[in-house]
C-alpha cells in the first residue's frame, strides 16, 4: 500500500503544479513546485477526499500541527501515518 500512497500524493502535488508525476522528487518543497497556499489546501483537499482521512486544520503551521509540509517525503509521511491512526 505504501507504494500506492507516495505515488497518489505524487500525482495529486504534480497536478496542483501542473507537473508529470515523473517531475517530482521527494525532497522538493510546495515552494520548489510552484505551489503557493491556494495550492496547499487544494491538495489537502484532494488528500482528505482520496484517502478518506482528516488532514489537521493547521497543517500549514509546521510549530502547531504534526502534519509536515515541508517537502514532498514529508507529506507522503504523514498521510501514511494518519491513514495508519485511523486504522487504530
């Protein structure tokens, strides 16, 4: 399942920044993509739809959420990581 997750948000981040999946690489940041903070919450929209999870509202603020945004690797964790909570 892992695979199938890394490469879902991978293709949801590429189409929010108008990329081929193949153009992402997971230590890009949102910033080196082109994604400003429209683009963000679209794709956590898009995340939360596609996996049927809540992504922290403050997700944005990486002092006051556990959800990290700040590179590609790190949201694939943690839309792992939350897929694995709800499963608790």
């Amino acid at each position: 399942m892992s695979d199938t997750v890394e490469d879902t948000v991978v293709r949801i981040i590429a189409d929010q920044a108008m990329l081929e999946p193949s153009d992402i690489r997971m230590e890009q940041t949102l910033d080196d993509l082109g994604i400003d903070s429209l683009g963000l919450v679209e794709s956590i929209f898009a995340i939360e739809e596609t996996f049927d999870i809540q992504v922290p509202f403050n997700a944005n603020d990486p002092a006051a959420s556990d959800f990290d945004i700040s590179s590609v690797a790190s949201i694939v964790a943690a839309v792992r990581q939350l897929i694995a909570d709800q499963k608790v």
